[in-house]
C-alpha cells in the first residue's frame, strides 16, 4: 500500500496482545479522522477467522485500508496481535473497519482462548456487521468454522450486553467447484444448531436466531490462484458496504447506536466489562501481605490525625468563627501523616500501597470535611450579611433597586471566592461552588423579600396618593349629582390614574422588572383607583333616599336665586314639585349604575317614563283585562348593564321613589298649606257675586253718598280709624289662640289703643310734631312682632303706612294652622 492511503486509513492498535486499551491511540484515531463529526452516520466493520486466514490481506482490498500481512516466504505465524481498527477509504458513510487477532494460534497455545472469546465478544458487541472468515472445506466440519468460539460468544452475549442485531457475513474463501447453493443451507444449519445449543435466559428461551443476527454468505476465489477473479469478487462485495446503515442496508438493525462522539468511551466501557468477567486467581502471598500492612498503617496513621493537638485547635477555632488561613494549615496537618505513611510503607507492593495511600487519603479528608464546611458556612452567613449592609446603603443613596443588588451580590460573591480560596485544601478536590450556589440562593432571596416589601410599599404609598386624589371630589361629584356626574368621575380618574401610573413607571424602572410584572402591577394600580370609585359609589348609593329627599327640599324651598321660597299665593307649587321630584329622580337615576366605561344606558330614560310619567302606576280594569301592562321596573337587572355594575335594581329604585314620595308629600302639604293661608289673610273682600248683589241693593245709597261728598270723607276717615285700630291690636294674631281669647284681649286692649291714637292726633293738630314721627305701639308686648314705620306728616299718611305694610306680611305658623285637610288632598292628589 502507498503512503497516501495510509495515511488516509491511520492504522491504530486499539487493544494490545495483553488486552490493556490504548485509550490515547483511539482519542487520537478519532480526532484524525473527525470520527466525532459523523454523528449517527457511521457503521463499524469487524472481522474475525482462524490465524493466517487472509484477514488482514481481505481488509486491505476490500477497505482500501494497510494492516499488516503475513509474509508467505517468512512461514505461517501470528501477524495480528490484539486488536486493529481502521478507517475505510473511500466508503460513505464513514466506516470503521476492526481487525481481530486469528484464533486457534500456536503463539497462545490451546488453553489460553481467554482473550479469543474476549475479543470475539467486544466485536460482536461494537460492530454493526462481523466478518466471519472461513475455508470452504471447513464447512460441515464439527472442529471448524469457529463453532466452539461462535457457542460461547452467544452465550456471553445474551448474558452481558442488551441484544442488538448485527449481520454476520460469513466469507467462504477459495471456493471449490462445489455450488453455493449447496454448501450455504450446510452452513446456516450448522449455525442454527450452535444457536439452539446455547442456554438463553428465560426471556430469549424461545428467541430465533434472526432476533439477533442477519446472516449473509459470499464466497470469493483463491487469491493465490485467481488474484484477478479474486479482486473482482472482492469489487463487487465492497460495493454492499456503500450507504449500508440505509434501510435494507447491510448494517442491518441500529438500535442502540450510540453517537459517533461518545464511541471512545463506549468502547472502553464495553471491553472494561468484558475483562472484569474474566475468572482471575486468589491474590499471590506477596499482594495479600501488602494488603494487611499497608492498611494497618493507614489506620494507625488515622488515628493519630484524630488526637493531633493542631488539629483539635483548627477544628474549635473553626467551630467558633473565621479562622485566617485554616486551608493552609489543615494542608499543612494531612501532609504530615500522608508523608509518614508512605515513609514506612515504601517497600510493599507499589500498586497495593498506592491503592491504600488513596483510601487513607480519602478517609482523612472525609474525617476534616466537617471542619472545611464549618468554615464554609461562616463564609456565607458573613457574604449574606455583607450583602444585606451593602443593599441597604445603596438603595438609602437613591440607586436603582436592579443595580443595588447587582453590585452588591457581585462585590459579596467576589469576596466569598476569595476566602474560599484560602480556606482550600491543597490534598483535596474540594469546591466551594454548592455553597456558593446556596449563598446565591440566599441572596436571591433577600432581594427579592427586600423587592418584595419595597414594591408593596411603593404600591401602598400610590394608592393611598390614589385615595386622597379622588375619595372626596368623587364623594363631591355624587352629592352634585347630575347628567355630567360620571363623565366628570371618568375624566378625574382617567387624570388621577395615569398621573399615577406614570410616576409609577418612573419609579419602579429602577426594578428592572420584566414586562408582564409591570403590566400586571400598573393594571393593579388601575383596578385599585377604579375600586375607590366604585366603593364610593356603593357608599353613596345607599345613602340615595336622603340624598333624594335633600336635592328635593333644595330645589322645593329655594328659587333660581337659590332664595328661601316665601308662599304668597303666586307660585306654581305643582310645577315646583314636579321640577324637585325630576331632580331627585335625576339624582336616583345616577347612582342606579356604576357607568366607568361609557356604554349608553336607557336607565334615565326608564326611571323617567314610569316613575314620572306614571307608567308604572297605570293599571286600569282595562289594562288588567288585557293583560297588556308590562311595568319595565319589574326587573333585578338593567337593560345593557352588566350586573357586577348595577348599585339600584329597578325593583329598588321603584321602592325607593315610593319611599321618597311618601316622605315628601308632608313638605308639599305645608306649601299647600301655607298658600292656601296667605291667599285668606290677604283677600277681605266679599266674593264677586256678593259685591254685585250689594251693588244692586245699594246703588240708592251709592248715589246719596255721591251726591253728598261729606258723608264719603266721613266714611274714608272711619275706615282708616279702623285700619289703624286694625293694625295698631294685630287682630289677626290675637284670635290665633281662639275666638274667645282673642274677643277678650282685643277688649283690654282696644281703650289704651284708641286713647293713645286720639292724644297722637291732638298733637298733630296742634303742630307740636313738624318732621319726624317716633315708632310707636299699643303696648310694649306688640313692639317685637312690628316693622317700624314712620309717620307722615299728617294722620292719613300714617294710617295709610301701616295699612300698606299689613299687606305683605305673613306669618308660616298662622297659615299652617289654618289650613285645611281638604285642601291638602286636593292639591296632592291633583300633582
């Protein structure tokens, strides 16, 4: 072969004559060829056959590899020793091609078949398909063809490995004239036999041979007598390892394939197993005494670490706090009897004695680990607190939360490494790096308790900015109560809320929160301002009846001017209580629903037409016997409401107007009333059918006094005597208590009053008073319940003011109880 195509094959001893695994040659095989690259897309090739067969020299052509070939000049000997692998040149996918020491070689002699079976077994269990190479005139043959190596590997193989199929090629070599289709049922029989022979276990005891194996024969020439027919066969056979893991490929079953990159330790794991089932001897007396000393000096050197005086100080300090250096000292301590050890146990068996030296070595470090994770422990508990100083200082400077604790976890975790470091011990293996995970685990979660209570604080302080923004406007707007009273609400919440959430935002960036925690938490802080409104409006929607009642009694008391109605006969009382009760159903109408969301609502609308309108009142006989009337507050829900918005049902708004009604109706009584009262103080005249008839029945009188001016001033002069006299005793209020009081007090009264009004017009006719007149009475009883007046300059003048002031006076109390109860009904019942 040419230098070329070895160095495209690289040739490799993969197990040695002694079986020892040549680990580094088959790392270096694997990293030449970018075996690792193949991923599952690579086959294995095995070949296995009596020594001086031709393996080697099939390999060569078959595999355009270069193992080596027997010389036939030098004589028939053992020309591969162990086991060779190789790459195939020129064959996709990447095939590796195992050749196998020969069996039955005088070098080994005839007892020693261990490493035969071994062998045999390992490329039964990599290969995807084994080679068996045979002479044709071995067929039939009980000695030949590998029967006893064949049995055994079977058996071994059920028992060790998880069956995979593999192909067995059986190649007959030098075929006679004798017809392949002859010899191959004598060759499959015989395998069969061999198959039916070996003792399965209990779950293939009844498995066929073609479970486990795809058996393919080829017989090929002589290569010594027919090399140009021989190379031809042998051209044609190469063609069936082209793409042979394809499906109906010769590779046959993949299950179990490993990956092209573990195949290195696969095939040290599998041939480790193989060589520990190999049956060894007891161990040499040599080996045995070098076991039992080499461990009594172990102990006893064990022993002496437990007492040591420096340790037991190491291990107190250690429980008690930080101990500076403990890593260097505690190394300082195993060096001491590990030198000892190997001092008195130098002349043993080397690998006993370096076999014990690691179990002595592994036992002190297990008796000083407590002492190590001691010290680790106070390594972490001071990192913790570390950090939790460091947090709280960088979040009281005003740093970000997110960069708060990025800087201080790193600043810990950088010291915690470093007094980790000192803490090592140089014997041991040891990493901090568990503990370091719980210290992180620990600080995590500090922060986030610390994130945690930062962030509720910060929530609690929006929404208590939130309370204080819209509790009382909110509370103002509903007691306003109107048409704009929810538009008005949603454009204050709208503000308050994303001012609220804006400065929100701002804050909380430094949290460096993800984006589904902060929508989540600004939705929070939206639903919680939504809820202020909401609560509120409950609140107020309960309290609605006496809302009601006072918007009535504002609007029913009070003019436009927002002045104290005073009844004096000229209003409209059924116009005003319609107008007090539209607003207090105005007011009703708006606490009947939560309305945060804009949706259109016929709420009013219905109050309005069955509360005002008196739809709802209307059931006529005739209705009845129809059965036409629908009452649309007969219902617990409001018509494109949803019900989680609903404050009044329409059944609770019709028994609330009800209630008010009848709680009302009292107030429009009394303006009734108090009408009712004034129009009879202020109307003295007679009715008009009364004044026609005196009229006609007067009218010769009538023309004698007109006839005779004297007689008309006469009687001018008398009735302003009257009218003064009127005023001057308050005739009006006197009979308030009564008919008989009010005739008895007017009778004690009435000689003062009229002395008194005589001496007052002496004096004016004498010219003693000229200009201004002094505020006078009857009696100093009456001077509180008068207006003052002025007297003129003549008596007329004076008569004529009091008159004119009498006019517009009137008393609440006076007309209350001169009311009547059947005025009362009438007026109500036609409101």
């Amino acid at each position: 072969m040419g230098q070329s195509e070895e160095e495209d094959c690289f040739p490799t001893q993969l197990i040695d004559g002694k079986g020892e695994f040549n680990v580094e040659g088959l790392d270096t095989f694997v990293k030449k060829t970018k075996l690792s690259d193949s991923g599952l897309s690579y086959a294995v090739v095995a070949i296995m056959g009596p020594q001086s067969s031709g393996k080697s020299t099939l390999l060569n052509h078959l595999f355009k590899t270069s193992f080596r070939e027997m010389d036939a000049f030098a004589g028939r000997s053992q020309t591969t020793k162990g086991i060779w692998m190789a790459k195939c040149v020129g064959i996709e996918p990447f095939t590796l091609v195992m050749d196998l020491e020969g069996t039955d070689g005088r070098e080994r002699g005839e007892d020693d078949t261990t490493f035969e079976k071994q062998s045999a077994l390992f490329a039964l269990a990599v290969a995807d398909i084994v080679l068996i190479n045979m002479w044709c005139h071995d067929i039939g043959r009980e000695q030949a063809a590998n029967k006893p190596l064949l049995k055994t590997v079977f058996q071994v193989m059920l028992r060790l490995f998880s069956p995979r199929k593999t192909t067995l090629l059986f190649v007959i070599r030098d075929k006679t004239k004798t017809p392949m289709d002859l010899l191959e049922p004598v060759l499959r029989e015989d395998i069969q036999k061999i198959w039916d022979l070996v003792r399965k276990p209990e779950a293939h005891k009844n498995t066929p041979l073609s479970e486990f194996f795809n058996v393919e024969v080829v017989a090929l020439s002589s290569y010594e007598d027919k090399e140009k027919v021989f190379k031809q066969e042998v051209a044609e056979l190469r063609q069936r390892f082209f793409h042979s893991i394809s499906p109906g490929g010769l590779a046959g079953d993949r299950r179990g394939v490993v990956p092209a990159s573990g195949f290195s330790f696969s095939s040290q794991e599998i041939w480790k197993v193989i060589k520990e089932n190999r049956d060894l001897d007891l161990p040499a007396h040599k080996v045995m005494v070098a076991t039992v000393r080499c461990e009594e000096i172990a102990n006893e050197k064990l022993h002496h670490l437990a007492t040591d005086e420096s340790w037991l100080e190491l291990q107190k300090a250690a429980e008690d706090g930080l101990v500076p250096g403990f890593g260097r000292k505690l190394s300082s301590i195993l060096e001491k009897y590990i030198s000892e050890y190997d001092a008195e146990a130098i002349y043993f068996d080397e690998g006993v004695r370096k076999e014990k030296r690691l179990q002595l070595k592994s036992k002190a470090l297990d008796f000083v680990y407590s002492a190590y994770a001691t010290m680790l422990g106070h390594l972490r508990s001071n990192a913790l607190e570390s950090f939790k100083i460091r947090l709280e200082q960088s979040l009281n400077q005003g740093k970000g939360f997110a960069n708060a604790v990025r800087d201080a976890q790193q600043s810990c975790l950088l010291v915690f490494d470093k007094a980790c470091e000192d803490a090592a011990v140089k014997q041991a293996t040891w990493n901090a790096s568990k503990v370091r995970e719980k210290l992180s685990r620990d600080i995590h979660s500090h922060a986030s308790s610390a994130q945690t209570a930062r962030l509720s604080e910060l929530t609690a302080n929006y929404e208590k900015r939130l309370t204080q923004a819209l509790s009382e406007p909110v509370e103002s707007l509903f007691e306003a109560g109107g048409k704009e009273t929810w538009p008005s609400i949603r454009t204050l919440l709208k503000r308050e809320t994303e001012a609220a959430v804006t400065d929100f935002l701002d804050v909380v960036t430094g949290f460096e929160l993800d984006h589904a925690t902060i929508d989540d938490m600004v939705q929070n802080l939206k639903d919680y301002s939504r809820s202020i409104v909401e609560k509120k409006a409950r609140e107020e929607a309960a309290k609605i009846l006496i809302r009601m009642k006072d918007r009535f009694s504002t609007v029913f008391s009070h003019d436009k001017d927002s002045m104290p109605r005073v009844w004096t006969g000229k209003e409209d009382i059924r116009a005003i209580t319609k107008d007090a009760r539209a607003e207090a159903l105005s007011l009703l109408s708006v606490m009947a629903a939560i309305r945060l969301d804009e949706r259109p609502d016929k709420i009013e609308s219905t109050l309005f037409s069955s509360l005002m309108d008196g739809t709802v009142s209307d059931t006529s006989s005739h209705n009845r016997r129809l059965g036409a009337f629908t009452d649309p507050l007969a219902s617990s829900s409001w018509e494109k409401v949803p019900p989680k918005d609903v404050l009044l049902t329409p059944v609770q708004c019709k028994s609330l107007w009800r209630q008010f009604k009848s709680e009302t109706e009292y107030t429009v009584t009394q303006a009734i009333s108090a009408q009712e009262a004034h129009k009879r103080n202020n109307n003295w005249l007679p009715p008009a059918w009364a004044i026609v008839l005196m009229f006609v029945l007067g009218f010769n009188e009538l023309m004698m006094l007109l006839k005779n001016p004297l007689y008309l001033l006469g009687l001018f002069v008398a009735f302003l005597l009257c009218k003064a006299l009127w005023v001057q005793l308050d005739v009006p209020r006197e009979f308030q208590h009564g008919a008989l009081a009010g005739v008895l007090s007017i009778t004690s009264k009435f000689l003062p009053t009229v002395m008194n009004l005589l001496r007052k017009l002496a004096e004016e006719a004498q010219g003693k008073t000229t200009q201004g007149v002094p505020e006078y009475s009857a009696s100093q009883s009456y001077r509180h319940q008068s207006h003052s007046h002025s007297i003129p300059e003549s008596v007329s003048s004076n008569i004529s003011s009091l008159a004119d002031d009498d006019a517009e006076y009137s008393s609440p109390a006076l007309v209350q109880r001169r009311s009547t109860s059947n005025v009362r009904e009438t007026e109500i019942s036609e409101m």
